[in-house]
C-alpha cells in the first residue's frame, strides 16, 4: 500500500511540475518566419535577448544600445506569429497602426512616443511616453484615455493646446544584425 501510495505521489508530482514549468526556450532559428521578419522590419538595430514559447505564445525580450545605454524591449506573439503586445522605450514603431488611428494622435497629443501597444478586441491599448494610456478604435476614435492616473472618457474641448504627432519615419533599409546570422 505504502508503494502505491510513493508512486501516485511521484506521478502526481512529475504532473504538476510539467505544469509549472511548461515555458521553452526557443534559439531564434526555431522561431516562426513571421516573427523573425517583424524583428527584421521594425527593430532592425535590436539584438534578441531571449525567446520562450509558453502557454501559445511566444514572448521575445530584445535590447538596443543607444548613447552607450542599453534600451530593453519585449514583443509577445501569437503562435502563429502575428504580433499581439509590444513594449519598447525609444519607442514603437508607429507604422505598425493604421491610418485613422495616427490620424487622431497627431491631432491630438503632442510629440509623445508610443512605448506600448496591444491589440485587443476593440482596437489597441497604447501607452505613450508622458504614460498617458489611451484605448483607440481600428478607425482613430478614442475610447477610453487615463492621463495623470486618473480614468475618464475622453474630451475633445481638451485637446485645443495639444501639438501635432510626429510623423513617421520612412527608412527601411536597415536589417537586424542578430538575425542575419539565422
């Protein structure tokens, strides 16, 4: 009885611990073409840090050295590949939305980088680099803005003294060394 009870313990044991560590370190050559594209396109001067799939994701921590610094970065990928959250703080690549939706941050918010962006069901959720956090539509309309820690709905008669965003940069030429090696 004594062993019986040793062995379920054991497999019970072995069971819960596939669970917990069920994360996977991913080498950059195993990852999905897409994902290695994107890192190509948009983050071009970045070197992966480490790549995991866990839990039908894949989660990749990068890192940009900039005036002798070293800047951090995290993008988060479906299994399939397609980008679903990034976090940078020299900035997302704002290329990445869609027209309506930088058509409404140039309007209305001054020269404020986007150092987060998700998507979700309604659009995205974008933090900015005054730490204004904004959900907006795939068509440019502002559905919820939480500035100064305070949520509220947003109010177009207080956008009057806001400056214009900045346009995108159109340079594309440049490839990312840590991937090239793939």
């Amino acid at each position: 009885y004594f062993m019986k009870k040793l062995i379920f313990s054991l497999f019970i044991v072995m069971a819960l611990s596939g669970f917990i560590f069920a994360d996977k370190n991913v080498a950059l050559s195993d990852l999905p073409t897409t994902i290695t594209d994107f890192m190509i396109t948009y983050f071009s001067e970045s070197t992966v840090d480490y790549a995991e799939y866990d839990d039908g994701k894949y989660e990749i921590w990068f890192s940009v050295e900039k005036d002798n610094n070293v800047v951090k970065g995290e993008a988060e990928f479906s299994k399939r590949g397609d980008w679903k959250n990034l976090e940078f703080y020299l900035g997302v690549p704002e290329t990445l939305l869609p027209e309506p939706v930088l058509k409404t941050l140039r309007q209305n918010f001054s020269d404020q980088a986007i150092v987060s962006l998700e998507r979700d069901k309604r659009g995205f959720e974008l933090t900015l680099s005054d730490s204004t956090e904004i959900d907006i539509s795939d068509e440019g309309k502002i559905l919820d803005l939480d500035k100064e820690h305070r949520h509220r709905k947003f109010d177009k008669n207080k956008s009057d003294k806001a400056k214009k965003f900045k346009e995108p940069k159109q340079d594309s030429s440049a490839t990312m060394d840590s991937v090239d090696a793939l």
